[in-house]
C-alpha cells in the first residue's frame, strides 16, 4: 500500500476528501502520480484530477506497469 493511505488517517492530518474538489497533479513521477487510483477508488473524494497532457499520456501506461511490476508481474490492483 501507498504512504499515502496512512498520512490520510493521522489525526492531525486529516483532510476530508469529499471538500476536496481538484487533484492537481503537476508531473509524472510515482510520488505524484501513484496515489490517484487510490485516493480515487478507495477514499470519499469525487473531485476532478487534473494533469498536464504529457503526463496524461503516459500515466496509464506507467501506472499499470508500476502495478504490474510491484505484484510479481500479476497486475492486480491494491490486493484485489
């Protein structure tokens, strides 16, 4: 599991996603990036995410091999 999932729960950090509008994400790098399937899927927030065209282009390519990679080559996502 992503470091973002714990940073979500701290009590001091907590952010209630479903306030959240927009996800910016600026460039592709893992830390950027990574997290979207998760804060998307997993979390209350239903906000936009927004990213540059070129790293529109490549996330789902980057992402899905991060995955594939991270599973032993399996492909599944976040243990499902």
């Amino acid at each position: 599991m992503l470091a973002l999932q714990p940073l979500l729960t701290r009590p001091a950090l907590q952010v209630d996603l479903a306030e959240v509008d927009v996800m910016l994400v600026t460039h592709f790098h893992l830390d950027h990036c990574a997290a979207v399937p998760y804060v998307t899927g997993h979390t209350s927030f239903r906000g936009r995410v927004l990213m540059t065209h070129p790293t529109k282009a490549i996330v789902h390519t980057l992402l899905r091999d991060f995955v594939k990679v991270s599973r032993g080559g399996t492909g599944a996502v976040w243990g499902r």
